[in-house]
C-alpha cells in the first residue's frame, strides 16, 4: 500500500497531479478540494494516499487531509460508487458539507453534485447515517441553528458551496440569520 507521497509538484492538470518522488513521477487523481489548495509547480507536496488495484489499471488518489481520505474510502464502501464519484462529491462538497448533508439528510444538496441521481443521493445519505459524523471532530459538523439557516439560505440565492463555506467563515459565532445573510452577502458582493 501506499499511504503517502511527499515530493515536487511538476504539473497540475484538473483532477490530476504529478508528483516527483525521488525522480520517479506519480500521477495522482485528487478532490477538487485539494487541487484549490496545491501550492505552485517545483515547490513540495505531501499527499495522503489511496492505492487502488482494479482489472484495468492500477490507480493513486490524493488528499490533503486525514478526514477528506476518509470520507473517500467510506464512500467506496458503497454499492454503485467508484473512484470516480467519491471525488466528484468530494470536489462538490467539503468533508464538514458532507457531513452536515448527511446529518441533515439533505438530498437536494446531494444532487447539485454531478453524476449524482435522487436515487443515489438517497443511497448516500442512507448508507453514510452516523458513520461521517462519528469520525469527524465535533467541530467539523455545525449544529447551530442560525449558521445553518444563512448557510441554507446563501445556497438558494445561487452560490456555491465554496463560496457559502468561505463567507460563513469570516461571519462572528454570535450573529444572527438576518445580520449574517446581510453580511455574508456583503462579503460575497465584494469578491
């Protein structure tokens, strides 16, 4: 198995990267999610691993953190999910997003994920019940009423999930709904 490769970035081609590891280069598929946060091509790089081995190849998938890696491999737990699908949820959603999704048993949110069916959603949302949120620091899963309200409602105006994410960050614990949509849209007019 290989668990983890550090090394020098030499390209970056969506969802894939090559990475030099002691003169040998490693094509390694990662989550969008990580791909944001690679630093420049020729500076190091250290990636957690899932080594794949199927009948048609043999497959390296990167993460950039512990909890991304285990949400990939808890997705390929589940019947009718490839490689493939778990990046694509993990590209569309962050592991705390998928968690929330998940508690929250939110299909429609599931299904702004391309490549993902009512039907699957469903199959996620089932399948994934108690074993995300277990694993995740508490943190990781909001339980606040008024921060998932501005979140919910930042997502029916239109805007990603990157970029609801990054708003609720810069918004104070103790806002309230409408204090906070009214600053996260200021925040997000400004980008």
């Amino acid at each position: 198995m290989i668990g983890r490769l550090s090394g020098i970035l030499l390209e970056k081609n969506p969802p894939q990267v090559l990475l030099d590891v002691q003169g040998v280069g490693y094509e390694i598929d990662v989550p969008m999610s990580t791909f944001y946060n690679l630093p420049a091509n020729g500076e190091k790089l250290s990636l957690l691993t899932h080594f794949a081995v199927r009948e048609d190849g043999q497959f390296l998938y990167g993460f950039g953190s512990e909890a991304e890696r285990f949400a990939f491999r808890l997705l390929l737990k589940i019947s009718g999910v490839g490689a493939r699908l778990a990046l694509s949820v993990l590209s569309g959603l962050s592991v705390s997003d998928l968690a929330e999704v998940v508690a929250r048993q939110e299909v429609g949110r599931l299904t702004k994920v391309p490549g993902i069916g009512t039907k699957t959603a469903e199959r996620l949302l089932l399948e994934l019940k108690g074993k995300l949120a277990d694993a995740l620091p508490a943190s990781a899963v909001p339980t606040d009423g008024a921060r998932s309200d501005i979140l919910n409602a930042l997502l029916a105006l239109g805007y990603n999930d990157r970029e609801a994410a990054a708003a609720m960050k810069q918004l104070p614990a103790d806002t309230t709904t409408s204090d906070g949509i009214r600053q996260a849209l200021k925040l997000l007019s400004r980008v």
